[in-house]
C-alpha cells in the first residue's frame, strides 16, 4: 500500500463530508474549560477541544452510523483525512476510533498506514492504542507478514515503532510469540528511554498473568534488565 494511493483527495466530498461532520460534532461537544487541563495531563502540543472520551464515543458513534464507507478505500482515505487535517488532539482519536470500526478490513497491507500514524503521533496516547489493537491484532492474523516488521521496528532509530514493537503483544495471552517477545525486548535493553523501559516491564508483567514462570526465567536471565522494567515486570509476582 502506497501512501498516494490512498490520498484522502481521491475519494472526494464522501470522505470529506465525513471529516467535516467529525469535526462540526467534536466541537461542538467541547468543553473549553477542560481544554487546558487535558492538555496539560497529556503534554501535547497539539491543543485540546475539551471533549472527555465518553462524550467522545457517544457523538462519533451517531457520526459513524450516519456516515458509513462505501468501501475500503474510501475507510482508510477518511481516517487519513481526519487524522492529516486535525487541528485538536481529540480528532486523532477520533481517527483512531474510525480505524478500529472495520475488523472485517483489517489486513497486512494496512502497516504503513499505521506506521504513518505512530510516527507523526510520536506520543504514548496514539501510539499504544495502535500497538495493542491495531498491530497486536494483524501480528495474530498475520504472523508470516507480521513478524519481520515487528522484529524491524524493535531495532529501528524511531522509539515509537520500538515501543510498539515491546508491546504489541499485550493481548495474545496464550498466543504470544515468545521468541519475538525476548528478541523484541534484548534488541532494547540498553535504551536510557523511559517509555521503552516502562513498555519491556509492561509486556513482561502482562504475560506474567499468562506465564509467570517464564516472565520470572526472563527477569533473571538478564541482569542488565532496567529497574524500572524489573519492577513493573514483577509487580504481580
């Protein structure tokens, strides 16, 4: 999948229309006197309109239903759309919500557009949302085009595509590739960076629910595991 491809501007006053009635309907669901505080908790640069997830899933749930994708192309231009032309952080979450509408078209094919979105959100709110039910997902629908993208991105110079290359397993439980998830996480246990460290001991204290002998093997394995990671991985052990 090419980014062209899927230009937003290809599909004309459909996706358009969708992104202008995600917006009209976010703002006009804002609460300015929130704005400052969500913005401060998150440290975004990007400003807040002031509109709590709640109210967020109650106002794009009635835009989704009334402005449905006539097709696959037309889904992933419209969350492109959205997500290229937002000016408040909460019409990023709204394109994040509208990426994970459509399981039935979900595919392999769909990792630059989540790369897109992970390196231009470059911040732990977008990114491990993608990790976890974007990425996570196709890993375990698609290991055979899955796996060498992961195994890349835990070793790539963007901390994002690292971070999401430690966690995108949190919710295989039994599935988990445990080769990828040790070769994921040695490929990062030299980085000084607090969300990479804070993503090993989260991966690691997730599968302890699974497999907590495992976790236990690992952590003594490798005494050059960070403390922070060391902690979190064995906060339920």
């Amino acid at each position: 999948m090419t980014e062209a491809s899927h230009t937003p501007a290809s599909y004309g006053g459909v996706v358009n229309g969708l992104a202008e009635s995600i917006r009209r309907a976010l703002t006009a669901a804002a609460d300015p006197a929130r704005a400052p505080e969500m913005r401060r908790y998150m440290k975004s640069d990007m400003p807040f309109l002031g509109v709590p997830k709640p109210v967020r899933a109650r106002v794009l749930r009635d835009v989704f239903a009334a402005h449905p994708p006539a097709s696959r192309e037309e889904w992933v231009a419209a969350v492109l759309d959205v997500w290229r032309g937002a000016e408040f952080r909460e019409e990023r979450y709204a394109a994040l919500d509208l990426a994970g509408r459509h399981p039935e078209w979900q595919g392999a094919d769909l990792v630059p557009l989540y790369d897109e979105l992970v390196v231009t959100g470059a911040w732990w709110d977008y990114v491990d949302e993608i990790a976890a039910r974007r990425i996570g997902p196709l890993l375990r629908a698609f290991p055979a085009e899955l796996t060498p993208v992961v195994r890349a991105w835990a070793r790539d110079g963007d901390r994002w595509r690292r971070r999401v290359a430690v966690i995108c397993q949190l919710g295989s439980k039994g599935d988990t590739d445990l080769d990828l998830l040790r070769d994921v996480i040695e490929a990062n246990l030299a980085d000084p960076d607090f969300f990479l460290r804070k993503g090993i001991g989260w991966a690691l204290r997730q599968h302890s629910r699974v497999d907590p002998g495992w976790v236990r093997a690992f952590v003594d394995d490798h005494p050059d595991l960070s403390a922070l990671s060391r902690r979190e991985a064995l906060k339920h052990l």
